[in-house]
C-alpha cells in the first residue's frame, strides 16, 4: 500500500472524472455563506510534473487531460475545469503540470473554508508540505489554519474531525485499492462516520476492475440508503480477458447536491466520446 505514486497516473482520465465531480461538489458548497471543511484521506503529493521521470513513464495523461487540453467545444463544467488547471500553470497554456485533488481544493476554497489533507506514504507528505509551501508564497495567502497536513492514515484522522464545527463537510475517500483490505475498510470508516456526521457529503473514488473486491464496493456502497446517493462512472475501454488493469473509474457520493444529476447527464456523454479509448467505452449515472 505505500508502495503506490499517483504520479505515475496523474492525469489520466480517473483523474479527470474525479475533479470534475469534485469541482462541482466544491462549488456547490461555496454557494453557502457558512464555512464548509474539505477532508481528504489520501491527499497524494497535491501536484505533479508531467515531464517527471513518474510521470512520463506511463504517460497517462495523454489520454487523459491532454484530449481535453486545446478542445473550443467543451461543456460549461469541462471548461471551468480546464481554466482552472490553466490559471494554475501560470506561464501559459502548456500542459507541464496537474493538480492533484487538493490543490484544486484549496483553489476554490474561500478564506473561512478549512481544509484537512491526510497522506501517509512519508515521500508524499514531505513533497505535499513542500508543494502548499511553494503555493502559499506563490499566491501570498499564509495558511495557518485554513489548511493542515498530517502523516497518517487518512481513515483514522478522519474520526477525530467529524463533525466540523460548521456542520459543513465534504469528504473525499480516494485511496489506491493496492491492498484488499481498503476495500473493507473504506466501508468500516463510511458506517463510522455516518454516526458522526450523518449530514456530511461523502465522497468515494473507485477504479472499475475485474477483482472480485471491486465489484462488491458499489453494492455494499449503495446499502447506506436510505441516504441519498449518486453513484457516476466511465469506462474507457474494455476489460482485458485476463482481468488486470483498471478499463475504468467511478465516483460514489453519500448526500449529493441536488444539482449534480443534472450536470453530469450533459457531461458524461461528451466524455464518453473524447476519452473513449474502445467503441465500447461508456458511462453509468444512477441515484438512489
């Protein structure tokens, strides 16, 4: 498990669904005047050179963030997505970096938001508190307790937070599926938290996988009803016949906005045909 780098993958399209829905959710949060806290439990190295020796190793944001980098018809939520990463790049419009999950946070927070980044792989952390130092200096903004950084499992730390103060939270549950046991655990911290914080917007990425353990999560993701849920994913190529690798991704959300339903129906088909890499690829998008 903490053998695992996500800059071998950033960018791909895993990422791009993930922080597109999460841009979403953070912007519905901003609509409030009461402060929201943003917890993530697998915060990784918060950015990512593409010209990095991990990086381009793989080079999976080709197929990724890339298809969508210079594209003139993008959906109104593609293009804020987009805009973002760019205004972020700061030298123009060359694709040299991707945010990871909280720097796009941490972008769209407001002052009276906090954020809350947990990273146990011990390379990770150092090179996240290194990454927010640089981003501090950059945007001048200190960020005492806005935003902090601990060592450790995110599962865990996450019991000592719930509820935040503001009753405002969205969390985001994003780790690397490496060891089976995240599985079981993802579902353990989940039950443990709704005790806690039973209005809290909870947010799961998953990869589609042939494993038997990851075609249980969804189901056993869903038996939280009678909360309400929204459950999005696509597929990007078909399964191999021997069953390794990951033909996908999805995103699992406990308490979603009333408006991303909406948002995705006019998003998903478009991604579908730009990151399709089969004539198969396709997308799901169901609520319960």
């Amino acid at each position: 498990m903490l053998s695992y780098r996500h800059a071998f993958h950033a960018g791909n399209h895993a990422d791009v669904l993930k922080h597109v829905v999460l841009i979403q959710l953070l912007r519905y949060f901003g609509q409030k005047d009461a402060p929201y806290m943003y917890i993530d439990t697998h915060a990784g190295a918060g950015l990512y050179a593409l010209d990095d020796p991990f990086a381009t190793k793989l080079k999976e944001y080709e197929s990724g963030i890339e298809r969508l980098w210079d594209r003139d018809d993008l959906p109104p939520p593609l293009t804020e997505y987009i805009a973002l990463i760019k205004e972020m790049e700061g030298n123009g419009d060359r694709l040299r970096y991707y945010p990871g999950s909280p720097y796009l946070a941490y972008k769209i927070a407001r002052q009276e938001d906090r954020l809350r980044l947990f990273e146990l792989h011990s390379t990770e952390s150092k090179i996240l508190q290194a990454n927010f130092r640089k981003l501090e200096t950059d945007t001048r903004k200190a960020r005492g307790k806005r935003v902090i950084i601990q060592q450790t499992d995110g599962l865990l730390g996450l019991k000592a937070l719930l509820p935040p103060p503001s009753r405002r939270g969205l969390v985001l549950i994003d780790p690397s599926y490496e060891d089976k046991a995240e599985y079981r655990l993802i579902i353990d911290t989940l039950a443990d938290a709704l005790k806690r914080f039973a209005t809290g917007t909870y947010v799961v990425w998953y990869p589609l996988l042939q494993r038997l353990e990851s075609r249980q999560l969804l189901e056993k993701l869903k038996q939280f009803a009678p909360l309400p849920w929204l459950n999005v994913s696509l597929s990007v190529n078909t399964p191999s016949p021997e069953g390794f690798g990951m033909h996908g991704s999805g995103m699992f959300v406990l308490n979603p906005p009333w408006t991303l339903e909406a948002t995705l129906s006019d998003v998903m088909p478009y991604l579908v045909g730009i990151l399709g890499q089969h004539e198969q690829a396709s997308f799901t998008l169901e609520k319960g």
